[in-house]
C-alpha cells in the first residue's frame, strides 16, 4: 500500500507540473519503474546539493526529522509520501523514548526505512536484523520493541521470545505491515502445493528478497526475477505447479508480463485442441471481437426490453460501429496500453495493418447497411463513428485550449466510461428508434435506461484494470480520480441499481417480463466483481472474456425467449 501510495502521489504531481520533480532516494527498488519515471522528468536524487528549485518527494520509506528541515530550509517544495504505516512507527518511537524507553528497532539497519526511524528516537536506539545480534544489546531499563514495516513476521515472533526473556519490562509494538506478513504467509502456503515459485521484482528490493529467501527457506526451487526476460523457461518446462509471487514494489504490468510468460510454458504441454481454444480466445479478446460480440447480444436484448419488432439489423449495425470504434481507439490512445495490457500492446502492434483494415471495413460496411435502412440512421451512424474516433483528437483550436487542461474529450476527468457508455447507448438503444421518436413508449425508454447502465458498468469495469497504466500516462479516470476502492463501490451500487430496475420494470408495467431474464447476466457481473475484488482471477484476457460473456448471453437469452414466438 504505501509504495503505490507514493507511486499514486508522485505521478498524480508529475502530471499537472512541468516544474522539476525529485524523489529522496529511488521512490522504489526497481530499475524498470526508475526508467519510466525518469522518462516523466522525476529523478531519484541523494543529496540537496545541487537543487535550486522545484518538487522533492519523500519516498514511503520516511525520512529522519532532520533531514526533514533541511529540505523545509532549501526552498523545494516538499511532498510527503511516507506511508502511514511508516509514519506510525516514527510516531511511537517519538512518544515512547521522550519518555525515556530505550529504542529496539527489529529490521536491516541499512535500509533506508531504518535509518529514518533511528532519527525518531530521544534515546539510544539499537537495531537487531537476528536473533544472534540479541546477546550485544546492553543492560536496558523499560526498552521498547518496533519493527521496520516490510521485516520477516517469523523472525520478528522468535526476537520477541527472546527479548522479552532478557528483558521482563519490555513493551512490543507489532508495527509490521499486514500485507506484507500476508504476502510472506502466502508463500508459506503456496510452498506447499507447488514445485517451483517465481518472485517477481526488483534485485536491490528488500521485501521482494525476503519473499525468495522465505521461499527458499521452505525447501522449493525459487526464480527471482525483474521482467519475464529473466525466466528460466527450461527449468520450468519441467515443473507441473508453478507458483508466482511479486514484491510491493512491482508494477502490475510487470507481474502480467511474467504470468503471462509462465502460462505460456506450462501450456507447452497441453493438447493441440486446449491450445487453439484458449489461443482463440485471447486473440477474440484482444482484437475486439468479442467486444463487438457483447454489443450484438447487449443490442438484441435491447430489443426485446422495448417490445420493438424483432430485427438483426441493428444489432449488427451496434457489433460493427463498436468494433470500428475500439479498434481506431486502441490505435489512436495506445498510451497506456504497455502498462495495462502488455499481451494486448504486444498483439496490436504484430497485427496493426490487419486490424486497421478491419475497422474501417467496419465502419464502412456499418454505413452501408445504415444507408439502405433509412438516411436518417446513415447520417446517425455515420456522425456516431465520427464522435467515436474524435474522442482522442482535439475538439478545440491551439489558440482556445490555452488556459484549459484539456483539449481533447478524453482529457476530460472521468469522461472515457461514460463516454463510451453514451456511445453505446446511442446506437444500441436509440439508433433503432429515429422513425419514432415522436412516438416513444416507456419500454422504449427502459431500454434505453437499461443500455446506458449496463454499458457503464461495462466500461468502469475495465477502467479499474487499466487504473495503474492510465495514472502513468496522466489519464484521468474515475477511478484514478477516486481510487479503485471507491469506484469498485460505484459498481457494485450501479449493478444492484440494474437488478432492481429490471425487477421493477415489468411489475409496474415499463417492460415486459424478458426484464427478469436479465437478471442472469446482471447476476454474472457481479460475479466478476466478486472474483476479481477476492483475487480468484488477475485482469487480463480470462477476466474480459467473462465480462463480455455476460453482454453475449444477454442476447442469447433474448434469442430461447423468441423461440414460443417463432413456434406460434
């Protein structure tokens, strides 16, 4: 928690300053996250020396209070992202030795969280890394016992045995992170019922080395690596269960470039038909196309919400604006797309001709269809694909934006879900009805209702995957605006809205009763919430797979149900 903090805090400066930013020591033990922060202007600095001006971060490790007025005295700005957790042991250790307690610090004395706890202290503070250093502690009166944050809970439990027997008066504060004693215990576990273990993170990271030696120390063959570069493929061709574990100062995208990396070498093994079905699926995935899937079942259900005859002309007009949409999006922001997807990044750069011409044999065949319907859904369809791909390009003159932080509709904070969500409902929910507008039934508008906050779901779904790559990039979405946690909430309040509106709609008369059908996927959805909010399953092409199943069985519902129809 307090290196993404200080991760969170730092890039969410870094992107509404151009002023220079400086971090108190490396922000975080991994050469490939130092690359990119550097490639944002944020430098990792020893010494105030040299600087004249500009942001000093304090890094989540904490600083002494010294070193704290020195930086106050220089002029810098000062921004503190000191993790709470950290801030806490300062805080005791403050209040304990003004009281006169002598200070006993369990952790590494060289690592920069210590070195600023030692500063806390009023008192002779004394530092132990194992339970052999124990017996050189002098004669002490009333000592007190804290623990840097991310220190081994086992070795901890053993110090504080032995102390407490040296010293009857001793006072311990457990001041170890619980995710960090979680994510050691889990090792524990998974040593277990695994035949080898992969540590992911940084090589001078001193929680990420703990969990190798914890891993090491339960008697299994242990792969610490940066980046799946590092692998030892050979060696784990030959293993049947592979455990992975990463560090708190690994990125998520590094831990998916390597989960993806050891799917790919167990699945050496595996038959040509497991193979070609989960090949097929991730390439579904990644190129859009059962995203387009999602918007045909989504626009068939839609159709049977508002009692409107039953036509596949329209869904498949929504399939084809969707696919065209996303692709050129996909192209036009790919940003992000290296932090959040690397598979997808990956997929869409080897096959960047092939899906260009697919979207716009989309678009163009979309425009076709629309045309023979009517000129008015021509003229929607088109100027919908228009609005579509305009989102990542300027919508205002050079000379306008001057002053505003945002000249494209996707600088706009929290705009991309609920753009693409409009988007969706545009040409799922009300496409379909420009002939009678002036007619509008109330099943008409409990489609459109119903559209709008599915597709909302849908797509702040997907913004909470993509929250660490798009606060790299400087994109502001909701949930980089209100944190994973609360947007989570959003969610989960959006889908138990859904489920009521579609028990609702039939009994006082808005729709017919196919709206309690649609319970099954609301119901599905939440299920993916669930998992992914209990980590059963990583984001990533499995997760989007059943996301968008949800949408497609939507429309298969909508098709058993006009099966009496079409027996009559």
């Amino acid at each position: 928690m307090g290196v993404r903090r200080a991760m969170e805090i730092v890039l969410a400066h870094a992107n509404k300053t151009k002023e220079p930013i400086y971090t108190y020591g490396p922000l975080i033990h991994n050469r490939q996250v130092l690359d990119m922060l550097q490639s944002k202007g944020i430098y990792s600095v020893d010494s105030l020396d040299s600087l004249e001006s500009g942001t000093i971060v304090v890094r989540a490790h904490g600083i002494p209070p010294g070193t704290r007025r020195l930086i106050k005295n220089s002029g810098l700005n000062l921004v503190d992202a000191t993790c709470p957790r950290v801030a806490k042991v300062q805080s005791i250790i403050r209040s304990q030795s003004r009281n006169g307690r002598p200070t006993i610090i369990a952790g590494d004395r060289n690592h920069a969280e210590v070195v600023g706890l030692l500063g806390y202290s009023c008192t002779p503070a004394y530092v132990v890394s194992d339970i052999k250093e124990i017996s050189s502690l002098p004669q002490l009166e009333q000592p007190f016992l804290v623990a840097q944050t991310t220190h081994n809970a086992v070795a901890f439990r053993e110090m504080v045995s032995l102390l407490e027997q040296r010293y009857p008066d001793i006072t311990v504060f457990d001041t170890i992170c619980e995710a960090t004693s979680e994510r050691q215990e889990e090792v524990r576990l998974l040593a277990g019922s695994v035949d080898g273990m992969v540590v992911v993170g940084g090589f001078h990271s001193a929680n990420t080395n703990r969990l190798a030696q914890i891993s090491r120390g339960c008697g299994i063959p242990t792969f610490h690596v940066e980046t799946d570069a590092d692998l030892d493929k050979e060696a784990l061709s030959r293993m049947g269960v592979i455990g992975v574990t990463a560090g708190a100062s690994t990125p998520s995208w590094m831990i998916r470039n390597v989960v993806q990396e050891v799917e790919a070498v167990r699945s050496a093994g595996e038959n040509r038909f497991t193979k070609i079905l989960k090949k097929g699926a991730a390439t579904a995935v990644q190129s859009n196309i059962l995203c387009a899937f999602s918007a045909l079942g989504l626009a068939h259900a839609a159709s049977m919400l508002s009692a409107r005859p039953s036509t596949f002309v329209f869904p498949v007009l929504a399939s084809l604006y969707v696919f065209a949409v996303h692709i050129s999006n996909r192209f036009l922001d790919r940003g992000a797309s290296a932090y959040n997807d690397p598979g997808r990044a990956a997929f869409l750069s080897a096959h960047k001709r092939q899906l260009l011409a697919a979207g716009i044999t989309a678009a163009i065949a979309g425009m076709m269809i629309s045309a023979f319907v009517g000129v008015f859904a021509f003229i929607a369809f088109f100027v919908l694909i228009f609005a579509g791909v305009a989102y990542s390009f300027p919508i205002l003159p050079s000379g306008i934006t001057k002053g505003l932080t945002f000249s494209k509709i996707k600088d706009i904070p929290g705009s991309r879900s609920l753009s693409e969500a409009v988007g969706w409902t545009a040409v799922i929910g009300v496409l379909p009805l420009l002939d009678r507008l002036s007619t509008l039934s109330s099943p008409d508008f409990f489609a459109i209702l119903s559209v709008l906050v599915l597709s909302y779901i849908r797509a702040l779904f997907f913004d909470v995957f993509q929250t660490q790559g798009d606060l790299i990039v400087g994109t502001e979405t909701l949930p980089v605006i209100l944190g994973e946690a609360r947007t989570v909430k959003i969610i989960k309040g959006l889908i138990v809205f859904a489920a009521c509106l579609f028990v609702a709609g039939p009994v006082i008369g808005l729709t017919g009763t196919f709206s309690f059908i649609l319970l099954l996927p609301v119901v599905a959805l939440s299920l993916c919430v669930s998992a992914y909010q209990e980590r059963r399953i990583h984001p990533g092409p499995n997760l989007e797979a059943l996301v968008e199943g949800c949408f497609i069985l939507a429309g298969l519902l909508g098709l058993i149900g006009q099966i009496p129809q079409c027996l009559r």
